[in-house]
C-alpha cells in the first residue's frame, strides 16, 4: 500500500489537498493501534495490517479497513475513490460523521466484563486444557488453521498443565508441536531463528519475517521443554536461536533489535530459498547431493521454483550431524553474500525485556555465563537509554535518540526480564530493579476504580479511550505477564499487597478467561501459579560458599515452574533491606545450607546435596 499509493504523486495530492495524514509505527504506538484496530473490528468485522483510519481531528474515527489498492479493482473501492467520497461527504454531510464517531466511541468505551468480582473455579484450567485438544494438529503440531502462529504461551500453559496433572497428552502436544516447527521451513536451517509464521499446515512455508518476541518467547518454550523432558535437541534450538540473536539482532550498545524484513530486493523469501545449482555451487557436486536429500531441495522446488530448506520429511541421525554442520557453516558464508533483509533496528523495551528473560532462563538452565552476561548487558542498556531523568521508563531507542513513555506490557515485560535474571545471578540488584518497576507500575496504569493495568500511563497521552488488554496474542498481554509477577515478587518478598494485586486481576478478567479460556494462555499460567502450594527454597551461604556450586546444580536440574527461589549471602546486606525475612535463616555448620518451604512452613535445614536433590522431587 506504500508503494502502490503513499509514494503516489495523484494519491499524495488528493490527500494533501483534503486531509491531514499520519503514519504511526504500531510497535512504537500500541495504545494507538490496539484502539483503531477496535473500531475497524466494530465497523468491517475483522482487522488487520495496514490499518487504514479516516477520523475527526478531535480523535473520533468513522471510517475504517485494512489494505485498499489505489483504485477500484475486483469490488474492492480504491482509495482514490475512498478519499474523493468521504470528502464530499466531510464537506456536505459533516453532522453524520460525527455522530457516527460518537457512536463508535460509546461502543468501544464500554467495559467488557470488568468487575466479574468472583475468581474463576479451578476447572477453568482443564476446560482450557480441552480447547488445546480440540483444536490440536495432531499430524503437524500447532493448533487451528493456517495461516500457524507459534504462539509459545499455549506451550507453557501446556507444560504446566502437564506438570500439575501428570496428564501425558499436554506434553505430547508441547513436543509435537516444538518438533514440528523446528522441522518446518519456518526454521532458518542455515542461519537459526523462527521465522514470525507459517502461511500452511506443515509450518513449510513462512512469512519470511523474523520477530525478536517470536525468538525470545520460543526460545524459553524449547528451554522448558528440555528442562521438563531432558532432551537435548530442544537445549539445541535454544542455543540456536540465541546464536541467531547474539549474532545479528544485538547492537553494538547491548540492546536487541526488533526484527528483520520477509523481503530482500523487493521479493519475499529471495534472501532464505535455495536452487540445487547453488547448494552444489558452494558445497561441491557430492556433499550437495547429500544435503538435498535431507533438506528437501529439488529442481522443481517447494517455493515459488526455488527451495525452502526443511527436515519435515527427513531426520538427520547421529552419525551426520557433524557433516551437515560443516556443509550448513558454508552455506552461511555463500548466503552472507546475498543482499540481506532490511533490519528494524529500534530497540523496543517490552521485547528487549522478553529476550532478557529468553537469556537469562537459557543461562540458568544449559548452565551457559554467555547468555547471563548477555542478558546483564541488555538490562544495563535500558537503565542507561530508556530511563528518563525523572526516573520514568522510555518505549523505544533508536539512533541516539529514546521516545515515547513505557507502555505496560514494557514495564511488565522488563520485570519479568528482571525475576529472571535474579534468579540466575541471585544479584539483589536485579530484585531490586524488579521490585521498583513494579511499584511504577502499579503506580501509573492501575485502576483504582475496577482494578486492572491500563495500556499506557495516566501521565501519557490522553486518547479517546483507555483500554486494557488481556487477551493474549503474539505476545502475553501486559496484564497476564504482570500478574504472574505480581505472584512471584509476593512468594520471593513475602508481600501479601501484591498476592492480593493478582487475585484482583482474576476478579476483573475472570469473565473474560471464562468466555475464552484458550485466549489466555499465560493468564492461565499465572492462575496455575497461584493455585499450587507456594513452594520457595531458600539457599543460605556463609563466606567460604562451601558446597554452593553443588546445591545451586541440584536446584536448576529440575522443571518446577511454581517455585521461586533465592540466595542469601551472611554478608549481603542488601537482600536483607528488600526481604527483612530472610535473616532469619542461617548456614549451617558453616555450610550452604537449603530451606525449602511450602505454604508458610520449611523443613528441616538440608546440607547435603544428593539429601536437597531427593527432597525437592517430593
């Protein structure tokens, strides 16, 4: 639509003449988006990108769709025909428009279910456990139709579930579908990272663009998995993707940039798709003819005549691994050549603060300083260029310059960021951080009417609504990821204040979980969390740190996704002014020493790692 009209000269008059026209970045303005995307919703029945709104210049909209090509093709309106009638309609019935505007503010003002006031039964659980099933590929993993989204927050619902349950099928669907996208085009075999959807069933044919929130969350899906199962070719994927990342969507500065283009000189894919010639070219007549055989590569192609490297079809044993590593490590080289995506290179703080949490979990879990220190880097990024002076969280960085206050799915996302990252450093800075943010949260987008996090701050631009987002979609909501913090800083802190912030959350959106249960999937996760026994585990170290290394193992070897955890030093005075508590627990016979509580109670102090290791599993 840019191309065919925006950089139009006779599209570009007639707007001129008539029209003030503004072109919003949706990831830099989601409040803008997530109400105009509304009110297209109420007025065409579906959404969709580009969004095309006409509205008042006090903000009142009362046209709406998504792509328009430039004039009349196939019953479509162009929209030099859009532009010449509403014109004559602002010019002659002006009164109309007007009060169609006013009617669609008054629909979408209207809260949806808020105040439900009762917190759903746990069977909401298993009916979302039913949704999944119903609605589950079971010959390609995923679920629905395509186009197929990978959506990692269905997994962690699912893995969750399974844990909780034992129910064997919730971890079949997880590795089904891990599996599955791992195997399909929608995988950049030669160069790593997902790829941000498959447009058919198989996950063989992507839309070639790559998201930053689609690597950061799946690489925690695939870390999960690997956790829970063992497997190591799910540690692998992780590791993959954060080579994909640490290797070309990292500024210089510490940061992590959004995402790279579906197109390259003009044609989508051109730079990821593969001719036979071209593997032999770089690869030599044998080993070529080899690697085809595995990745699916023939003369007649899979897209569009050239080749989408894929394994659906193929696995690669053991004994191969190393050859076709030496063969994918020159392909990358050959495809280095090529004239690459475009890159968006704005550093957004919501998915920077979800690619610290991808990090800092894969630092902690495959045991790897790399991804810790590089999470670490991130985070001191952001407190460096998205800090305002007067202390208040910045969305975007771009080229030197930080713009627009946070929204709250970037505090929420960031102090997810942070737990994480403290529960692999145990540095109670990061608590600290967490803990901060938090209240700033709380602070600027609460509702202190009906409860619930706005979208963006009272101290932010005042739009026309202010709407509240629990759905979750491409990403978790900031509503969900904040109330699973909301859990986890009450069980690390002791803080009843912040228990009772999520239970208020399940009072306001329990109408909504309830009416679509798979629609929130992290919710979900969160609701799990608040249900299970409140276990912590406490390790306590003197000076000499004697046996920490063996207890820190035995405590990261297991997939416990409802405890919490933390390190207290004697003589780290800082955690004691975050969590006053915590004195109260000492090393014993001066070694690291674990507590494991559960509902409010602990057991007896444990020094012996094998004796830590068989009292965790109960």
């Amino acid at each position: 639509m840019e191309r065919e009209s925006f950089e139009d000269e006779e599209v570009a008059k007639l707007l001129n003449e008539n029209f003030v026209s503004i072109k919003v970045d949706r990831e830099e303005r989601p409040d803008i988006d997530s109400i105009y995307m509304s009110v297209c919703q109420i007025l065409t029945g579906h959404g969709g990108w580009p969004l095309t709104i006409i509205m008042s210049p006090d903000k009142k909209p009362f046209y709406a769709g998504t792509y328009f090509p430039k004039n009349d093709k196939m019953g479509l309106p162009g929209l030099m025909t859009i532009l010449k009638r509403v014109s004559e309609f602002w010019t002659n019935k002006r009164g109309e428009l007007i009060e169609l505007g006013n009617k669609l503010i008054s629909i979408i003002n209207q809260p949806v279910d808020e105040g439900y006031g009762e917190i759903p039964d746990k069977s909401i659980i298993h009916e979302a456990f039913s949704e999944y099933k119903y609605s589950f590929d079971i010959v390609y993993g995923g679920f629905g139709n395509p186009p197929k989204f990978p959506t990692p927050h269905n997994l962690y619902f699912l893995l969750r579930y399974w844990y909780l349950t034992k129910e064997e099928f919730a971890l079949e669907m997880v590795e089904k579908t891990l599996d599955a996208m791992y195997s399909g085009g929608i995988y950049d075999h030669i160069g790593f990272g997902f790829s941000r959807y498959s447009t058919d069933r198989q996950w063989l044919i992507p839309h070639f663009e790559k998201m930053l929130y689609d690597n950061a969350l799946l690489a925690i899906a695939y870390l999960e998995a690997y956790h829970a199962t063992g497997k190591n070719k799910y540690a692998e994927v992780a590791k993959q993707i954060f080579t994909y990342v640490l290797r070309d969507m990292t500024s210089p500065e510490g940061g992590f940039y959004s995402a790279e283009d579906a197109d390259s000189e003009g044609v989508e894919g051109k730079f990821y798709v593969w001719t036979p010639d071209e593997i032999e070219s770089a690869l030599g007549k044998d080993d070529a003819k080899k690697f085809c055989e595995y990745y699916n590569i023939t003369v007649k192609g899979n897209f569009e005549g050239k080749n989408i490297p894929n394994l659906i079809e193929t696995a690669i044993p053991e004994n191969e691994k190393e050859f076709i590593e030496r063969c994918r490590e020159k392909l990358f080289i050959h495809r280095e050549k090529r004239v690459h995506p475009y890159k968006d290179d704005k550093i957004l703080t919501a998915w920077n603060g979800l690619m610290i949490a991808a990090l800092a979990t894969g630092g902690r879990i495959l045991s790897d300083e790399t991804y810790t220190h590089a999470a670490e880097k991130a985070v001191e990024f952001i407190f460096k260029k998205l800090i305002r002076q007067d202390g208040r969280l910045l969305a975007r960085y771009r080229e030197g310059e930080s713009a627009f206050p946070a929204y709250v799915d970037d505090y929420a996302s960031l102090v997810w960021g942070l737990l994480e990252l403290y529960e692999t450093s145990y540095n109670p800075e990061y608590l600290k951080k967490a803990l901060l943010l938090n209240d700033d949260m709380i602070r600027l987008f609460w509702d202190r009417e009906k409860g619930g996090l706005f979208m963006y701050g009272h101290d932010g631009e005042q739009l026309i609504i202010r709407p509240k987002e629990v759905y979750d979609d491409a990403t978790p909501s900031g509503n969900s990821v904040a109330t699973l913090n909301f859990l986890r800083l009450a069980r690390l802190t002791g803080s009843h204040a912040l228990e009772e912030f999520a239970q208020q959350q399940f009072r306001v959106f329990g109408g909504e979980m309830l009416r679509a249960p798979r629609a929130h999937g992290f919710l979900l996760c969160a609701f799990m969390f608040m249900l299970s026994p409140a276990r912590e585990i406490i390790l306590v170290e003197n000076e000499e740190k004697i046996n920490s290394n063996a207890m820190l193992k035995v405590l990261r070897e297991n997939y416990n996704p409802f405890s919490t955890s933390l390190l207290y030093s004697e003589k780290q005075p800082e955690l004691r002014t975050l969590i006053p508590f915590v004195e109260n627990y000492k090393a014993v016979e001066g070694k690291t020493t674990a507590y494991i509580c559960e509902n409010f109670a602990c057991q007896a102090p444990i020094t012996d790692a094998a004796k830590f290791r068989e009292a965790l599993k109960h």
